[in-house]
C-alpha cells in the first residue's frame, strides 16, 4: 500500500546573519562561522557554529569542542564584573566592584612594585594567545618575571626544534600529508593542531600510507594506526637511538643531504685536557672548519664549491687533532647499547620490532623517494633541477616532552628525520612560516630590574651558551623568580610557571610583591600537588599576611583559581572581544601559506566584562609605561583594537601581516586603520601563498629566504645549518668540568655532565631513578580527551556529558595482582601522595602503564556546578601525586621536576603502585572543601533552540 | 527492562477486568438481582479502565492518546486501544441490559468475551511482538497474559459465591496451569539470552569477527535515556525472592483457597483472599517481566 | 501512516568508516548543535550543571577494545546512530503514525505533534537510536539532517548532514544506497561494508566499513642488519657512499 508522507519543511531558515571569526575553544585557532538568529529577547542570538571551509587550518571541519561553543558562550559560570576578594583566600568570597575601582587598585599595586623593584613582580599568562603584546607589556613594566605556559607544556618540542634545526613539532611544521609514503606518530593525544592532525591522518589512510602510533595507550589516533608500538613511558629515546643503529649500520643514511645542510662535516676539536675539547674547530671568523675530500685541506664550511668530507681525523693548525661530527655521532649510535636487543626490555619493544621498522623505514625513505619537478637554487648559489624527497614523516608532542629526558629525546628524533634526510624535503617534515628560524634568528633572553626602566629587549629567547645565562654577579643566583636561564634549567625557552608559586612562597630566589596571572587554572590542574599549591598561594606569615602578598588575576569563567585572587579582572568570552593570531606570536600558518588571524566581537557582552587585553593597555597607560603612552602621557592605544592596528614592533612590522599599508602590502607596511575591517570581510584570517620554488628545502632555499625577507618574516637571509651535534651543550658540560667560567654549583655539575650530551641521548626519567622500582613499580599518564578542554570544558553542557567523570584505566593484568575489577575503587599511591579512584580493566595499553583523562576531575562548587556534580564526586585528578619537586636524594637540594635542560614539567615521569581501595564510600579522594563560584549562573533545564522551533 | 509501576498496574488490573468480562461474558452464574449484576459489570469495567488510565501515565503525550487508536493496522498497541474500547462498549451494553432486564445476553456475551480474550492477547503482544527482547518474544507471554488475566477475573467471580465447586475447581486448575506455563516462560528466559537470534556484542558491531569485543567506555559518561529505559541491571538473589513471592501469592494462596471451597465447602466469597493474593503475586510476576528482560541495546552497553 | 513503504526512490544514509573514526565526538555534538534549533522540539538537557545531567542526543560514540587471540588488543571507536532500517520495526509499532519511513528518500522521521511519547517505538529499535526528550517528552531520532539535505537557504555544498560536514577524519560519508554507482555503495562494496545485527531484519540502510587489518607481532625473528659488507665498515662504506656522491 501506498500513502502520501507528511508535508515537512525541508528547506528552513536557518540564521538572519553569518559572521566569521576564530575559534578558541583550543590553542588550534580554527575559523568558524557562527550563525546569528534573533532570540525570545529580540537580541541576536547563537543560532549554530560550523567550521569555515575557506580556513587554511580546518577547511571547514570543526571538533567537538569547536561545536559546542554555544554553551561556552553560554556558560554559566561566565564571570560578569570585577570582583574584590572579601572572605579568605579559597572560599570564593567576593564584593563585585567597578572597573574604575579594579583598575585604580591594581595600579595602584602594579606603580608601587615598579617604581621599587620591578621584580617583585611575578606576570605569567597560562594559555594566552597574545603573548607577543603581554610580553612585550611586561617589557615595558621592566620585570624580568614573565612567561606564559609554554614550561609545563611543550618547551622540550619548541628547543629541541629551534636548536637542532630551527623549526619543531610544536605549531611549527607538519608532516607533508599529500606526499609522504610512512608516518610515525609519537605521544599524541590531542595536540594542538587537533583538526589539521585528524584531516591528515584521514589523508594518508585514504592514500594507504603507513600510519605507526608509538604511545603507551592505544586509545584515539594510535587506535586507527596500523601499526601500534606500546612503549614503556619514557624510553622514546632510546627507541629512536635504536632506529638510528640500525638505519646507520645498514648505511640507510642520506649522505648528502648530510654534508648540504647539517653540521656532520664540522670538525669537533679532540683535546680532552684542553678547554675547548669538544667544541667546534673553527677558524678566525669563527667559521666552522671542514675537511675538503678533493684537497685534503682544511676549510670553512661555508665556502662556495667545497667537498666536505666526513670521517677522518685530522690536525688542526694548532696541533690539536679533530674528527668531523658524524665520525663521533656514527660511532656513538653504532655502539651496541643502542642495539635492539640492548634497548627491548627497558623500552619494552621487540627486538624484531624494532628491525622491521627500521627498515620498513629506509625503504620508504630511500625506495619511494619523491621528485617534485621544481628547479630552485640553494643558499650556495647552486642550482638544483628538481626537488627530492624523502617521504618519511615523524610528529611527536607530549609524549616525548613531558618527561625530564624530553629534549634529549626530541633532539633523537629530529636526528632520525634529519639522517633521512626528510626535514622539509617533499614527503617529509615541513616548516610553517615563519619558520624556519634556527637560533641564531631567535632573540636572546633579557633580564633586569631597574626602578621605572624597561627591560632591554623580551624576557624569553635562546641563549647560545653559558654567557647567555640569567644570573646575579654571583654567577649561581637566578635573576627571575622561576629560575629560568639559571643553571637549574638553562635553556628554558618558555621560562617555568609551573615553579613560580612554589619558588615565591618560598621566597627563592626572592619573595614578590604581587602575582598577576591570566588563564591559567594553577590552583587546580595546570599545577603539579596542587593541594600543596592551593596551601602556598593561602598561607600567612607571621604577621598575618599572606606570604604571597597580592594576586591579580584575569578569568572568563570562575574556575579553580579565581577562588585565590585578591582582585579578578572578567573577560569576555572568545566571541565578545579582537584578539590577534600574529605572526609575532604562535602563528597559524600552514606549509603552503603564511597566515594570521583576528577574533572580533560578532557578538556583544551582556555583562559588565572586558578583554583582557584591552585592559593591560590601560593599565599600561595609567602606568604610564613606554610605548603604552604618548609624549604628552596620554593613552597610545583606545583599546587593543587600536593596538592591533596601530603598533608597529619595528617600522613596518605590526601585529596583523595583511592588508598593511593601503590594504595592497603584506607582511611590510604602514599601519592600515581598516586592516580588522579587511580580515573580517576575508574571513577573520590572512593567507599568503608561498612561491613554488620555495615550498620545500625552506632551511637552504634562496627563493624562501628572499621572499621571507619580502615579507618581513627576516630582517636579512638566515643560515641555517642543522646541529646534530649541539655545541651550546658542550659548553655548559665545560662549564660543569671546570674548564670554563662561569662554573655552575657543585650540586649541579655531574647532572651537567651527564645530560647535557652535544649528541642526542636517553637517561632514565629522574623521578623513576628517584624512587625504589618494586615500591612503585608502574607508570601512570593522562591523556587529553578529544571532546574536552582542559579545565574549561566541565562548565559546558554538552561536553561535560560526554567526560563528567575519569575512570583511572589499568592493566588487565595488574588488576588481577590488586584483585580489581571494573567500577572497583583503587588507590593509586606515589611517593609523594595517594588518589582513591574509580577502575577501568584495559588490555590495549602498555603493561606497566596506567592512564586517565586530563583535568576532568574539578573542585566542589567551583565553575558554578552543583557540589555533587560527578566532577567532584567522581572525577580526580593525577596532579595529587605528582610533585614540583623530585623525591629527596639526601644532596639536601629538591630538584624541580623537570628536564634539566629546559626545565619542561615532567608530568609523565610519575611512578605509582596500586592498591584496592577496601574503605566504604564511592567518592573520590583527596576531597577539598567547596569552593563558592561567582559566574552569572545556569537554568535548571535546557532547550536550546527552542524558540527557533516549531 | 525499566519496570514503569504505570505499565505494570496497567497490564495487570485490565489484566483482571477482562479477564472477569470474558467469564461474565461467557455467562458464569452470579447471584440473581440487579446489586450483584451492578457490582460484577463494575468491578469488571472498574478495573479495565483503571488499567488502561494508568497506562496514560507513561506517556509523554496523555492528551494526545486518541490518536493512539489511528495504526490498528500494524501496531498492538493500536489494536489494543481499539479492542479495549469496543470490548468495554460491548460488555457496557450486556451490563446494561443485564442491570434493566435481569437478562444476559448469551449472544452479546460470548462476543464481548471473544473481544475481552482479544484486548488480553493484543495487549500481550505489545511486549511478545519485540524481537529486541527475546524474552518476552514468545507465544508463552500472550499465553500468561490470557491465563493470568482469566485466574485473577475467575477468583474475583468466585468470590461472589454462586459457583459450585466445580468452577472451583476449574480455576484451580487453570491458575495452576498457568503458572506452570509462566515457571517455562521464566526457564526459557534464564536460558534464551540472545541465542535465538545469535546476537552478541561481536554481532551488534560488526567485530566479533576480529577478537573479543568489550566496552570500554560509554558514549557519555552519565546514564541516557536507553540506559535508564532500556539497560535496568537487576541482581540473580533479588529476582529468585521476587518470583518465590509471586508463585507464592499468585499461585499457592489462592490454591489453599480454592481448595478450601472446593473440599471442605468453604463460602465461595472467601475466593476474594485468593483474589488480592493474587493481584499481589502477579504485580511481583510483572515487576519481573521487565526487570528481568534484556533489550539488544545492552549488547552496546 | 506507520505501514512501511514497499520501496523507497532513493535509500539515503551514512557509511560510517570504523577505520579512520578516531572517536572526537565532533559529530555527535555538532549534530546536537544543529538539531536542537533546528528539526522539531529542541533536544533538551536536564541537570545541565548539576549530579545528573542528562540529555537527547541523536548520534553517540562508543568505545571498544578488542582482543584477538594472538595480537595485542585494539580499540575501535563506534559512532551509532539511526540506521534508516527498510524494514524499521520502530515504525510499526508505533500506534499513531508518528513514526514514519519517508517513501521518496527512505529516512524514517518522527512527527513530533502526533507523538504521544510512549516510547514503544525506541523498545522495537534493536539499535538504541531514539531518544525520549527529557523536556518535551516526544520521541527524538537522527533526521539525517533532512532540513539540510534539501536546504535552498544554505550553499550547495553545504547540503549535507552536519556530523559529515563536520567530521574533521572524514569518517562519515553520506549518499543514496538506492544508486549502485554512488560513493556510498562503491565503498561499501570495495571495504566489504557490513550491517549491525543483521540477524533482527531491519536491513539497516547505513553500513559500517570494518577496520582496515592492523600489523601483526612479528612470528619469525627479523634478521638482525649486516653492516655494509666489505672492509671498514661504516667508515669504509661511508668512502665508497660519498665517491658516489
Ligand atoms: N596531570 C596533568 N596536568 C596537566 C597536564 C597534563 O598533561 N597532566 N598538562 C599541563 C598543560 S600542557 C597545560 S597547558 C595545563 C593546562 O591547564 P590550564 O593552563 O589551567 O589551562 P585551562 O585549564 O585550559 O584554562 C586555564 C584557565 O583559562 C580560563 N579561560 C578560558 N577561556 C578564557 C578566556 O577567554 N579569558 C580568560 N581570561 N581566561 C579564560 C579557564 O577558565 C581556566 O581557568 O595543564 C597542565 N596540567
Ligand atoms: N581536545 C583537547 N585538545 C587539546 C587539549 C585538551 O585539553 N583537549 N589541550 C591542549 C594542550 S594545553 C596541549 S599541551 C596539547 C597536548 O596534546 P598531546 O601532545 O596530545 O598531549 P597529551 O594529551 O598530554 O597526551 C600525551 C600523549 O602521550 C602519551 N605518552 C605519555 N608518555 C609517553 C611516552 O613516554 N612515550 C610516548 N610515545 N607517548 C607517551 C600519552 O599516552 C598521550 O597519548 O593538547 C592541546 N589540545
Ligand atoms: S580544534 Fe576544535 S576547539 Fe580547537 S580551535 Fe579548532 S574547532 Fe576550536
Ligand atoms: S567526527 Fe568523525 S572521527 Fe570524530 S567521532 Fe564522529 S565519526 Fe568519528
Ligand atoms: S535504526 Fe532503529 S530507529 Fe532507525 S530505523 Fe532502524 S529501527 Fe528505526
Ligand atoms: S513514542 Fe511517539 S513515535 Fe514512538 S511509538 Fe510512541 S508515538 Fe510513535
Ligand atoms: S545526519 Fe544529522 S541528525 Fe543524523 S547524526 Fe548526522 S547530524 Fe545528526
Ligand atoms: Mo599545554
């Protein structure tokens, strides 16, 4: 029988108007279009977010998070006026107040601490975006106390990067999806580039391409992969160094790309009494010397024609032998520690697995090579008909970083890649613009506390060597409040945040006036022992005041952390406010195309909130702080609108890239008063097509390097060699050996010895070689879940569905040992705590390891959910066991718990041992007293939408 | 299953009523006079629309249950709205006519019993039509169904106290009968899972075929609708009591009963203790029905 | 009318590509995001930010591990949702009409204003693909976004669903069954394309592609790696490497 359907409307109206902006429910910065509809209210409304498909990073695809932005935006823990803390530090006590009051006050505050002793002045900014503008801000105030998150998130990805071959993993490059023949991902959960990583992987398996996840946990993308190697956290390094055996012992290497880009020729002087034993040999312009094949005469590397050669010793002019690099790098991974058999227990892979990959490997590399018929001319001078490529491609992120071996580690694999000769060749590892930037481009860390003075150039940078060090006249007392730049950590990049509460509570080196903070959830899941956090930031002295003064602090929503400021300054939800994604900054460029971005308000506050940044100008500005005010002293800048337009960093040079001048430059130009109005017609984002010829080989390309200076990415060509040997690091161990100045602490000086290795290598994790194995015999990590944002993803109604609770996920076969089966409670227990959790049975996961989601579990009350909420009830977090500091080693020191060269957080270096939890009562321990929240608050039940419905 | 209280008092009251209607239907003796012809066509009507009133509780959308009549075509539960309704109009005039007349209408009777046996089974079938749930997807339920609904509309017949031992009798066996029936029902539930149609986890995704496959986690991480609905988890020790209490009270009781009257003559009225027993055993018997059925669903959960 | 049609015009549906789902959620939330402004009655939330909060959503993901007898365990991600069954039980059952299987296209819909929320009709689906809105009580179902598929108000090449618009894997695939030559029913025939409890005769319309093989540990040892033959090992062969240079 045959009926008629129901008449339905199929083609409804869906929005009254689309406008184009950036996402920022993550770092990843994709363009959205967000559909207005008018409300019950009359007022625009949210109607429905998609992905742009013009946006060069998600073309038009859009996460989970992305897609529930209604709901952020919407939050009811969005905070809705300046607060002034009433109660104690931690219950959440407020008296809302007016601007004018919040910014008198925290001047007031802020024009003290400067006109003393800037220093005593701790700004850290979490997970910002502007870091060129608040960097630059806290320039201008004169504290050297300044860094964002970058220290506990990923800094050993961006060193080990910038230093051995001036790009990294880290935003900075990306696998060549289109051509590569076999991809290696390692420690990736999420990532930053959380849509372009998943449009990429779709990419290789619809070309058949080998897909290899090395992870302990065989959860998201090393579920899809092919092949999944479950490695034993913190052993990547020598896993990798194991590969590099056998690729070396078979001659699975790419000689010349090794002698064209890499220092593999330089000569390494071998004089082990003198004091340059292992720096390069170079000649009177410090030129790097090499061995010509054809004479046998010793040159510099940079001379035109030559045929360095790379083995053999050789006698310097002086006397003094030297052998070129790759004799000692050979050599070293050629050893049989580096073996197969040697590494498979401790990495907890097959010899046999190890062998096959190896070659599977070389033959994509070698077998499959990629020819891109493109002419194009190196920095030589020589000219090369067609670029050749070697398809093999590597991604790495926290993984590897999170451990206190992380930049060895990093540097491991970038030696792999660059062995193969893939660094951006085709199918390889590619730079996104503005990189490459190897470190001779990079700045210098600045330091300094004059009265009233700015600091000479920005806080952060790369030093070259020991010279380049933060350090009082003492040579051994750390100039900046996280010790950055000391010898505690000397090449920390992104400076620490992750010891800056636990270091000005103890007064190390100096107490602070006032901490000013922005996006970052410290007392809660962005710190390590955050129990012990939350007591420093709320202990008193004994005169009753806090030890840590005043906390200022900038939050959209009342998370964790405002609970414990002394004067919270609202923001405005990603869509109410401008920022700038800069090429200043951690840009948003693809391989193919520079390109930067805006958010601008597509739609209006309805409370009393203001950007964050725009606040900071007027700060700036009745601070009366260099370029923030005019001759006259008053206000430069309207708001950060005005900035982003206007600022120039160098003539020429402002935040945005496009449509500089009369909307016609790019990259270079005068300021273009409708330069936001010109992106928001484009899109809200800029893209600039890179020149064919310069695609690929950025690092030695003349035609990259001619239209990187066009476009302002470069003041002048840069040289780029790649180092696989890294000669800073010999100098800090000549440092440490005494034999050159300045000389680091006693304590210091065989942990110098021993990591700072010029040629990558693995040590043990240090909180592993820290505690006794059979006590706490297994490791335990988290993971990011896809559909949730670190903290700020529970105050979302969809999301907090889908992740309200974390269970901890174990071994099947350890749960046997403990007697645990599924939705049984367990303590977890390190050496410096104990968690009583819900169990999850697994198999796909690394036998030693145990694992769960990240930042799910929140404190009572806190991001206005109700005290029972699963988040409290149920969800937990890992940061209870792990601590800043390492377990005591009787030296009568505590070590941070940190790479000792970066100082990255070694959140994954955890050991623990678990127990059932026989003790009555399913909630999750350690319980915190409920916090009071002060967002705007929520319904009791929700129908988004409904008024659009029929 | 969820065992919604709305639906378990829904099938088992009109269970009742009907099951009375039929008997009354096929003329059962019951005293003379126009009080006992009230009460008996009351009861009967009383009870049926009470059942189906409180199966307007579960919905969603009580004000729209008249549309519920519009799908007999292919839906039970459309069929069991129209054949309630006609079984009552039916039956509603045979009581009239028996409250005016004193006269009950042979033909009008047996074709209301026809339509109130009809309603049972198309009530049954509401539940025994789902593959999703094997065990109830068996021509034993309708079977319970009528059965129960006849045993607890006899007792409440007996209970007026104009049957001889011979009706007793005959409800003492069919009471006992189907209980047997019912004791098979269960013991193919304990047994069926989902073997009759051979679906598993491995099946519901496609997977078996690789390993043994084992959720790992939920879609969300708090309960949904289905789960509520449709994965209710009831423990082995708590069903074994519940069906003890419902043999118990459903079964032997009223059996002591009956026997009462049937060998040592006891007053026919006394059948209404074995009638409230009863309604007691079969609620539990009902909680059981769903509590203890797995839906295709939990294979994903 | 809840009989089914003997034969639908176009058999419209997903293939869902349990290869590549890499388990993001995208798609359920986006559908979420789309739908609950969009089709019928808003797909509400209760206890948003309380102990309980529970909510209506069309598309869900499951997780689960495998563990073959003779390789490590794997983990598949499984996105479920309404599978447009051709012999749809869901609408049978239900007694007024308001579940329903479209004759030109084939998507089983709910018509929400005839709806009196029994439920009856999520008891019959053996999938778990409707949901009871925990506000406006009627009986919620993925639409394949039939408010988008023939949208004039939104771009031609927007005229999908939301979840495949949005996959950010490309996991989601969207097409009509009826066409042997349409994407859809080209993979589906190239992966071997499977249905879900083929055993319950709903002929579900949407088929799951099947995990591609993944490696397996390697059974005989991999000989270890001679060094370049002939004499001076590395550093010899380094010579004769960069002669050919
Ligand atoms: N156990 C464990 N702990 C970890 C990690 C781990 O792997 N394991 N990872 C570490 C890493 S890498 C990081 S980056 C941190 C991340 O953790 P956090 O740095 O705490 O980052 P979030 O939790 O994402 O958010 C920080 C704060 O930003 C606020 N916020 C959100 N949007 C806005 C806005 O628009 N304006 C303002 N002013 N504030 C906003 C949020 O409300 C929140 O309070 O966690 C660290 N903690
Ligand atoms: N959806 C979502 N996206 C996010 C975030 C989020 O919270 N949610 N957070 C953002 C932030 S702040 C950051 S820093 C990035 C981090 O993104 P990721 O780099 O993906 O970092 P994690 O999620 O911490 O995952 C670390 C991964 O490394 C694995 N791992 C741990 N130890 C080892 C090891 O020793 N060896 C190997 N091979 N693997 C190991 C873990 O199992 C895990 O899979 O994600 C960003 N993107
Ligand atoms: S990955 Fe998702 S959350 Fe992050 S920016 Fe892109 S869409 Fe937004
Ligand atoms: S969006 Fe795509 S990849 Fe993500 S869960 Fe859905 S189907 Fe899988
Ligand atoms: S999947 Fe379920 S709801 Fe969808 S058509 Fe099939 S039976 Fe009906
Ligand atoms: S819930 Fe609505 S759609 Fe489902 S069967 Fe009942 S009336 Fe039909
Ligand atoms: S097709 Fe539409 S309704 Fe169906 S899951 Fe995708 S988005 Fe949701
Ligand atoms: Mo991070």
């Amino acid at each position: 029988m045959t009926h008629p359907d129901p008449q339905i409307d199929t083609s409804p109206h869906v929005s009254d108007e689309i406008r184009k902006t950036t996402c920022y429910m993550c770092a990843c910065r994709c363009g959205i279009n967000v559909h207005l509809r008018t409300g019950e209210d009359g007022k625009p409304k949210i109607r429905y977010i998609e992905g742009n498909r013009d946006h060069p990073i998600n073309k038009g695809v859009l996460c989970a998070k992305g897609s529930a932005g209604i709901m952020q935006h919407y939050s009811p823990a969005r905070l809705s006026k300046p607060l002034k803390r009433v109660g104690e530090r931690g219950e959440g006590k407020f008296e809302p107040i007016e601007w004018d009051e919040a910014l008198e006050l925290a001047t007031e505050w802020l024009g003290e601490v400067r006109c003393k002793e800037p220093r005593k002045l701790a700004f850290f900014t979490g997970r910002d975006q502007s870091q060129s503008f608040t960097g630059w801000w806290a320039q201008q105030f004169g504290t050297p106390n300044f860094a964002a998150h970058g220290g506990f998130c990923s800094v050993n990805m961006a060193a080990g990067g910038i230093y051995t071959f001036g790009g990294a993993f880290w935003e900075f490059g990306a696998p060549d999806w289109n051509k590569t023949e076999f991809f290696m991902i390692f420690g990736v959960a999420e990532d930053h580039d959380s849509n372009p990583i998943k449009l990429g992987l779709s990419k290789l398996k619809s070309r058949g391409v080998k897909v290899v996840g090395v992870n302990p946990v065989r959860t998201g993308y090393n579920a899809i992969a092919d092949e999944w190697v479950g490695i034993t956290p913190g052993t990547d390094g020598l896993f990798v160094l194991s590969l590099v055996h056998e690729l070396l012992k078979a001659g699975h290497v790419d000689l010349d790309y090794l002698i064209r880009y890499t220092n593999a020729p330089w000569l390494v002087i071998d004089d082990p009494d003198g004091d340059d034993h292992g720096l390069f040999a170079r000649d009177k312009n410090g030129d790097a010397l090499v061995v010509d094949r054809e004479s046998g005469d010793l040159v510099a590397y940079s001379r035109h024609g030559i045929k360095p050669h790379l083995k053999g010793e050789v006698t310097l002019p002086d006397g003094r032998k030297a052998r070129p690099s790759f004799e000692l790098l050979a050599e070293k991974y050629l050893s049989h520690e580096y073996a197969p058999e040697a590494v498979s227990e401790t990495t907890g892979v097959s010899a046999n697995q190890i062998r096959r990959l190896a070659q599977e490997i070389a033959d994509a590399a070698f077998k499959s090579e990629v020819v891109v018929d493109q002419p194009w001319t190196d920095m030589k001078g020589e000219r090369h008909e067609k670029m050749i490529g070697r398809p093999v491609a590597f991604h790495a992120m926290r993984g590897i970083s999170a451990h206190s071996n992380g930049f060895q580690t990093c540097r491991s694999i970038h030696l792999l890649q660059i062995l193969l000769g893939s660094i951006d060749s085709p199918g390889g590892f590619r730079f996104k613009p503005p990189y490459p930037r190897p470190v001779q481009a990079q700045p210098k860390p600045h330091g300094g506390n004059k009265p009233d003075q700015p600091l000479a150039g920005p806080h952060l940078g790369f030093l070259r060597g020991p010279e380049d060090l933060l350090l009082e006249d003492d040579g051994l007392t750390p100039q900046r409040i996280d010790k950055a730049f000391s010898w505690d950590a000397p090449m920390s990049a992104h400076g620490l945040m992750h010891m800056v509460i636990s270091n000005a509570h103890a007064q190390e080196p100096y107490g602070i006036d006032v901490l000013f903070m922005y996006m970052a959830n410290m007392s809660w899941n962005s710190s390590m022992n955050s129990a012990g956090v939350m007591k420093m930031l709320s202990e008193k002295d004994e005169n009753g005041e806090y030890v840590i003064p005043k906390i200022i602090y900038s939050d959209a929503y009342s998370s964790e952390m405002v609970a414990y400021a002394d004067l919270v300054l609202p923001d405005t939800t990603y869509l109410e406010r401008h920022d700038a994604i800069s090429l200043l900054d951690r840009p948003i460029s693809e391989p193919e195309a520079v390109c930067d971005a805006i958010r601008w308000p597509v739609i209006e506050p309805d409370r009393d909130v203001r950007g964050f940044q725009s606040v900071l100008i007027d700060l700036g500005a009745r601070l009366k702080l260099p370029g923030l005010v005019n001759q006259d002293g008053t206000p430069k800048f309207k708001d950060y609108a005005d900035y982003i337009t206007n600022h120039q960093r160098k003539p020429g040079i402002g935040p945005l890239a496009g449509w500089r001048g009369n909307g016609d430059q790019t990259g270079r130009g005068e300021a273009n008063p409708q330069q936001i109005a010109r992106y928001i017609e484009n899109g809200g984002f800029s893209e600039t097509h890179v020149p064919e010829e310069a695609l690929y080989f950025k690092h030695a390309n003349k035609a990259w390097q001619d239209w990187a200076v066009e476009m302002g990415l470069q003041d002048g060509p840069v040289e780029n060699v790649f180092q696989l040997y890294l000669e800073p690091l010999r100098k800090f161990q000549l440092c440490a050996e005494g034999k050159a100045k300045p000389v680091p602490p006693d304590s210091h000086k065989e942990r110098i010895k021993a990591c700072f290795d010029p040629l990558p290598i693995w040590y043990a994790p240090f909180e592993g070689t820290g505690i006794t194995e059979s006590e706490f015999p297994y490791h335990a990590l988290t993971q990011r879940p896809a559909a949730m944002y670190n903290s700020w993803g529970s105050q979302n109604a969809w999301l907090r569905q889908i992740h309200g609770t974390n269970p901890m996920y174990i071994p099947s076969e350890i749960c046997d040992e403990a007697g645990l089966e599924d939705d049984d409670w367990a303590w977890i227990i390190s050496y410096h705590g104990k968690i009583k959790v819900p169990v999850k049975r697994m198999n796909a996961v690394n036998q030693k390891t145990l694992w769960t989601w990240n930042a799910i579990g929140k404190r009572k009350g806190a991001w206005n959910l109700a005290p029972d909420a699963p988040e409290a009830t149920k969800g937990f977090l890992l940061n209870h066991l792990i601590n800043e500091l390492l377990p005591p080693k009787g030296d009568g020191l505590r070590w941070s718990n940190s790479d000792p060269i970066t100082g990255q957080a070694a959140w994954f270096d955890l050991r623990v041992r678990v127990e059932k939890a026989d003790t009555p009562g399913d909630v999750s321990e350690p319980v915190f007293g409920a916090q009071k929240s002060s967002g705007v608050g929520g319904n009791g039940s929700l129908s988004y939408g409904k008024e659009w419905t029929k | 299953m969820h065992p919604a209280i709305s639906v378990i008092f829904f099938t088992v009251t009109s269970g009742a009523g009907f099951g009375l209607i039929f008997l009354l239907g096929l003329g059962v003796p019951m005293p003379e006079g126009p009080t006992a012809a009230f009460l008996a066509s009351a009861l009967a009507i009383g009870l049926s629309v009470a059942g189906l009133v409180s199966s307007t509780f579960h919905l969603g959308h009580a004000e729209r249950a008249w549309r519920a009549f519009s799908q007999w075509q292919s839906s039970w539960l459309s069929r069991e709205g129209v054949l309630s309704v006609i079984t009552l109009s039916l039956f509603g005039l045979y009581a009239l006519i028996w409250l005016m007349t004193g006269e009950r209408n042979g033909l009008l009777g047996f074709v209301s019993a026809a339509f109130a046996a009809l309603t049972i089974y198309a009530t049954a079938m509401i539940y025994a039509q789902l593959k999703t749930v094997p065990a109830w997807h068996t021509w034993l339920t309708p079977l319970c169904y009528l059965g129960f609904g006849v045993s607890s509309g006899f007792l409440l017949a007996l209970s007026f106290g104009e049957m001889d031992r011979n009706f007793a009798v005959m409800a003492l066996l069919i009471n006992a009968g189907f209980w047997f029936v019912k004791d098979r029902w269960w013991r193919r539930l304990d047994s069926v899972g989902f073997s009759e149609t051979g679906s598993d986890v491995g099946t519901a995704t496609g997977l078996g075929k690789i390993g043994k496959v084992k959720l790992l986690e939920k879609p969300h991480s708090g309960e949904n609708y289905l789960t509520k609905e449709m994965v209710h988890q009831i423990g082995r020790k708590h069903a074994e009591k519940l069906r003890l209490i419902a043999k118990f009270a459903g079964g032997l009781v009223p059996a002591l009963v009956l026997i009462a009257i049937i060998l040592f003559g006891a007053p026919g009225y006394i059948a209404v203790v074995g009638f409230f027993s009863i309604m007691v055993g079969l609620f539990a018997e009902r909680w059981l029905f769903f509590a203890e059925a797995k839906h295709a669903v939990s294979l994903y959960y | 009318m809840t009989t089914l049609p003997e034969t639908t015009g176009k058999k419209l549906g997903l293939v869902i590509d349990l290869d590549i789902c890499v388990g993001c959620h995208a798609c359920v939330v986006n559908c979420k995001e789309w739908n609950t402004g969009g089709y019928g009655a808003p797909l509400s939330d209760t206890d948003p930010y309380g102990s309980e909060p529970v909510g209506a959503w069309l598309n869900r993901i499951h997780t689960f591990e495998i563990t073959p007898e003779d390789a490590p365990a794997s983990i598949v991600h499984f996105p479920k949702s309404c599978l447009h069954c051709e012999d749809a039980p869901c609408v049978t059952v239900c007694p007024t009409g308001a579940s329903y299987k479209r004759g030109e296209d084939g998507i089983v819909l709910v018509e929400e204003d005839k709806c009196i929320g029994c439920g009856l009709c999520a008891w019959a689906c053996p999938y778990g693909a409707r949901e009871m809105d925990p506000v406006e009580q009627v009986m919620k179902k993925f639409t394949l976004c039939v408010d988008r598929i023939y949208n004039d108000n939104i771009p031609e090449e927007d005229r999908v669903p939301a979840c495949v618009r949005t996959c950010p894997a490309n996991a989601r695939h969207f097409g009509d069954f009826a066409d042997p030559d349409s994407d859809v029913s080209v993979m589906t025939r190239e992966r071997g394309g499977i249905d879900l409890m083929p055993e319950m005769e709903t002929k579900p319309v949407n088929k799951y592609l099947p995990p591609r093989p993944k490696a397996r540990p390697d059974v005989q040892p991999i000989k270890a790696t001679s060094a370049p033959k002939a004499e001076g090992g590395l550093l010899g062969w380094i010579d004769r490497a960069l002669e050919a240079l």
